[in-house]
C-alpha cells in the first residue's frame, strides 16, 4: 500500500503551512488529500478534530456561491497547503483563538470502493447576518463518495501563536481580491461604491478588523501595556485615525520624528503646474502640532522634510523607554501607520524585547535628530538641498549586534550608510559599490543549503541591486536552491523592460512578465484578477474590480520587505525584516532599519509562512494572467503547453503527474 511517509507543518500567528510526501509517485486512483486539523491539550490528547475549508469542486459540480465545503467533500489536490481558516473563520469576520496547538492528519482519498474505508462527509454552514439562522452550505451537482487510499499521517505539533521569544510577530491579512470579501461584501445582495474604503478607514469595523489581524492589538498594546517611561519613534507615513488618536492620547510620553509623505499636482493662481508634498502626513501633522504647541506638553515633535530630494525618512519603529538611561523593547516592520498599511496590504509588524537591540534603535533615533533637517517654506514646498550628513552615515556603517538565549544572533542595521553618496550611479560604466547592509544580506544569500524566499515592493527597477537579482542568479546556478518570492511593483520584477524608442517607429511600450521561473526558481508578482477571462467562477467581475481599486490606490498590493533563508534549518536559518526595501537605493539614500536573524527557527519559520501564504495567493493570478497575455499575443513567458486552469477538481488521478512536489520534497525530507 502507498503511504504518506513524512509529513511537516509549520504556522505563525494567522496561517499554518504543511507539506507531504509519498513513497511512490503516483497513488493510483487518487482524487487528491482530505486534511484534518487536530486541537491538543497540554498533555497531547487530541480535542477537536476540523477537516480544512475548500471551495474548489469536482468537474460536474459548481460552487456558484463561493461557499465553503472541507476536504471531506472537496480534497486538496497537491502536495502542499495553506490552512488559511487556521485563525479566520471560512465564512465570517470572527477570529479563532491564538496559543493554540496544532497538528495535522493527511490521508489520500479516491472514489469509494469495495475494501476502502469510507470517507464521512461532513456539512459546513453558516449563521446568515440578517435572520440570525443557521444556512447551510449547497453546491450544484451529484455529491461524490470518497474513500481512504492511504493510512492516517500526522504532521509535528505546532504552536498559533505570535509569540517567539523574544519577538512578537504579528502579519497582516491585507490580500485584496478574494473570495471572503466577495462573499461578506455581497451579503446584502449589493456592494456600494465607497463601500469597502469605508470599512478599511473606520475604527473598529469588523472588516478592518478581520484584516489587520493582531497588528492594531500589537500596536495598541506596545503603548498601553508599557505604563510610565517615554516613547522614541520615526514614522514614515501616517493617516490612520485609530493610530493617530493612539499618539495623540500618549503624547506626553512621546518623542515622534515624522517624516514627509505623499505629493500631489496642482494648477497655480496663474495656471502653471506645480507639485505640492506631504500630502499624506499633513493632516495627522496638524492635528500633532496643535498637540506639541500646547503649554506645557511634553511631546515633541521633530519634522524630517524630504519633499522632492530624492531621499526619504522610510523608518515605521518605536522604542520604549522605561527611564531616561534604558531601552527595552522596539516594534519595526514594514507596516506603515495608514489605513491602507494595516488593512488594504500585506505587511509585517513586530516587537523584539531586547534591551540592547531597543537600546541601538535609540542611539540611531538620536543621531537622526542630530542630522537637522531645515524645514521648507510652506512646509508642502520642495526641500531644497534636503539629504542626510555624512556624519549620520557613518554611524550607520556598522550594525547593533547581540546573541539570544541559544545562541541565534540578531543584528540591526541603519540607514543610509554610504558616506559620500546620495544614490548609486547611473553610468553604465561604474557600478553603484555595494552598501554594508546589502553585503551581509548577499553573504547569507550565498550560503544558502536548500531555501531562498522573499515577499519584496520596489527595491530597484527589474530588481538588480537587490536580493531580488541575487536570489535570482544563485537560484539558476545551483539548480538544487529553492528560489521561491513575490514582487509588487511590475517595474521591480525580473525581466521588466522600460518603454523605449526603436528607431523612427512607434514607441514600445514598458513590458513586466507576471511569473518568471526557471529550474528551482519561481518568481511572480502581485497581479489582480481584473480580466473577465480570469475570474471565472470566483465571483462577480465588478466586485473585484471595486477591491482590487483600493490596494492599487495605495500604491503597493506587497508592502513587506521580507527574506527568509533555509527555515527548516535550526542553526542557518535567517530572517531579514524592517523597514528596509533591500535593494541599494533604500541604503544609499533613506532613513531606514533592517533587522537580521540568524539562528532562530521560531522566528524565520513565522516569517516564512507568511511568505509562502502570500506567494502562493498570487501564483494562481500570476500563471493565469501570463497565460491570458499570450493568448492575446501578447509577450509572455508562458512556455508553449501552458494551459489556464479549469476552475474545477480533476476527475482522475493524472493531476499527479503536473502538480509540483519540489516544495513537498524539501520541507519533508
């Protein structure tokens, strides 16, 4: 009999990833897995046993509501999973708890014959909002029986939690486009115009809620939970009104650095163009001022005005101060305080409790505070010969350094630590000298034994000067190197080609491929399902047109800046994390931290789940959308067999032979 020989799972604070592996390769008969999430108590004993939600249907059966089933009824046809219901519920707003332990059981399934056990089916609903009545789930076809095909295997325990001493690592669930938005959004029979920005912009709304996950709480409780003392911060962006008000009511305790953010274009008085800055900060920056100019306040402050330079102030940190010689903790990442930061994107936001790690970024904010930056006047205008000193530079050359309990070291760098320079060059003859960050992030690319992963924004245009380019090369040298990462901006992605002139024809326009693979790497970017032929039957096409609107308003559907190194690796394994896009630019020319961890695994498998929750959430949108572009003619890297996905669960077990088990292959080896 075919088994499940090993099987691996791994989660943070939201998702839980898992991954199995036969010890043949093909199961005949095999319709896919039925996965089963199993609750322990302290003493191992199983609980509460919950088969993982599913929502995709054999051929011959429609889900036309987009309601969930589980894999009872639906199994999992690949070698890989996301159990995305692990802290939000399949088809509401509440959250399940945390601190919880997990494992999983996996078993193949296959229509049910003579001599199989039968696989009981298990019915899933929902409380409809209006009635307050239990609805059940439906779905259009004849069910199918299943049967088990293999014995029962069980992943290792894990633990939900954000908890990873001494970190708190909290993610947010800002992936516009899916399914839950359509079914929650929809649940009136309507979605208003505005409807979904009004959500994401009200405090306490339980969309908003839903997808900021534990970041706000984190937020929260960095300040409320952390009595007495002052609080040291450089923010970049900031026009949230929950956390606006957050350091409005702790002001007296605060020392803020704000940088500027945001520009617009506006027609003079006497009809000319001009371009006005910090659009984005000014109106929490009013509201701040009138706080710090009160009598006797105690909050302070500091503008640190970029407007049109080139550089800007790219921190999102604040550091707690229990007394005027002590640091003890810090909360980075790369969630920026807006409302599209917290709720419309994916992101990051984490407190490290080390008083020499607090104790660093209170050294760095001070040197900031040093390198006076002169206000311009207006404050909206551009700041003429703004850009940090070289002293400030030079006190970023070198990172804060410590080693935790078990010996995993961690180190913070800053920036901009190129002294001399503003930005790399641009002449095609000189290349821009690799930034001190930058080095050690390569020097622990190129010691790399199975993993590269990374979610990235912009760190440069087609991703050279970065861990994107690096990762990229390393992957297609040694084709053995899992290359695995996400990429937001199109002109970030590999490959991408500015628009040009070809002589004295038309210009050609900017090209960007939705996926680049090649033997161990795979690399996609963030792509909404906005054309008609994609969406199919994953829900109204206007809908998704409405949700996908407001991630792109904000300029970045991926936020997170986030390389992770060989997590399933206890001694190797690295997680870079902070504010700072990894690529040359953000070194050379802005205000930015970047945390390094080598050697502990709690903290690079959390980071790690949440790369592949995203990476895997856009793969699908990114291979159709290839696919599409070259059935249009257009230029595509979809090689020449490609074919867009069905919409449906194959009949048979030929999905075997294309379902990718390189994944599966490495985290249960």
């Amino acid at each position: 009999m075919v088994s499940i020989v090993k099987a691996i799972a791994f989660s943070n604070n939201e998702v839980g990833f898992l991954a199995w592996r036969l010890d043949h390769d093909l199961v005949e008969g095999c319709l896919g897995f039925n996965i089963v999430r199993e609750y322990l108590d302290e003493g191992g004993d199983v609980t509460l046993r919950r088969p993982l939600a599913s929502y995709v249907p054999f051929l011959g059966q429609h889900n036309t509501k987009w309601q969930a089933q589980n894999t009872t009824i639906w199994p999992i046809q690949k070698f890989t999973w996301r159990d995305l219901t692990l802290r939000k519920k399949r088809d509401g707003s509440g959250r399940r708890p945390d601190n919880e332990r997990v494992r999983y059981q996996i078993r193949a399934v296959g229509d049910l014959k003579p001599g199989l056990e039968k696989v009981e089916t298990i019915p899933e609903s929902h409380i409809d909002r209006a009635t307050g009545q239990v609805v059940a789930h439906t779905y259009d076809g004849p069910p199918r029986a299943l049967g088990y095909l293999t014995p029962a295997a069980f992943t290792n325990v894990v633990e939900v939690t954000a908890l990873r001493p001494p970190f708190r690592a909290t993610f947010t669930n800002g992936i516009l486009s899916t399914q839950f938005l359509r079914n929650v959004l929809s649940e009136d029979g309507k979605v208003e115009d505005g409807e979904l920005v009004r959500h994401l912009t009200t405090p306490g709304d339980w969309l908003r809620n839903y997808l900021t996950g534990d970041v706000i709480p984190l937020m929260h409780d960095f300040f409320e939970k952390n009595v007495g003392g002052r609080f040291r911060a450089a923010l970049y962006e900031l026009d949230d009104k929950e956390l606006v008000d957050l350091l409005a009511v702790h002001a007296d305790r605060i020392d803020l650095i704000l940088s500027d953010a945001g520009d617009a274009s506006i027609e003079g008085s006497d009809g000319a163009k001009q371009t006005i800055y910090d659009t984005r900060n000014s109106s929490a920056r009013q509201k701040l001022r009138a706080i710090a100019d009160r009598p006797g306040s105690k909050f302070r402050l500091i503008n640190r005005m970029f407007n049109g330079s080139g550089h800007i102030g790219h921190n999102k940190f604040v550091v707690f101060m229990p007394n005027p010689q002590t640091a003890t903790q810090v909360l980075t990442g790369s969630t920026n305080w807006t409302s599209t930061g917290i709720a419309g994107q994916s992101n990051n936001c984490t407190v490290i409790d080390d008083a020499v790690v607090a104790a660093g970024y209170v050294s760095y904010w001070d040197q900031m505070f040093k390198d006076k930056q002169m206000d311009p006047v207006p404050l909206n205008a551009v700041a003429t010969g703004a850009g940090q000193g070289d002293d400030l530079k030079k006190f970023d050359l070198a990172p804060v350094t410590t080693t935790f309990s078990g010996g995993a070291t961690l180190e913070a760098w800053y920036s901009p630590n190129v002294p001399g320079a503003s930005q790399p060059t641009t002449s095609k003859t000189k290349a821009p000298s690799v930034p001190p960050d930058m080095a050690r992030l390569f020097s622990f690319m190129r010691q790399a034994k199975r993993s590269i992963f990374f979610l990235i924004f912009y760190p440069s245009q087609g991703g050279t000067n970065s861990i994107v380019g690096e990762a990229i090369n390393l992957g297609i040298r040694d084709t053995s190197l899992e290359v695995i990462g996400a990429i937001s901006d199109p002109k970030a992605m590999w490959l991408y080609q500015p628009g040009r002139k070809a002589g004295s024809g038309p210009k050609i326009p900017a090209w960007s491929p939705h996926v680049f693979q090649q033997a161990g790497v795979s690399v996609v970017r963030a792509t909404a399902l906005t054309d008609k032929n994609l969406v199919q039957g994953l829900g109204d096409f206007k809908l998704n047109e409405r949700l996908t609107a407001f991630g792109n308003g904000a300029g970045a559907i991926i936020h997170d800046k986030i390389l992770v190194i060989d997590p399933m690796d206890s001694q190797s394994c690295v997680v870079a994390f902070g504010s700072h896009n990894q690529g040359y630019k953000a070194s050379y020319s802005n205000d930015e931290n970047l945390v390094i961890v080598r050697g502990h695994q709690g903290i690079a498998q959390a980071y790690a789940a949440h790369v592949l929750d995203v990476y895997d959430h856009y793969k699908f949108r990114a291979t159709e959308a290839e696919i599409a572009a070259k059935q249009k003619g257009q230029q595509s890297t979809a090689g020449p067999d490609q074919t867009g996905w069905e919409g449906f669960l194959k009949t048979s077990d030929s999905w075997q032979k294309t379902a990718s088990r390189r994944l599966a292959s490495y985290f249960t080896e």
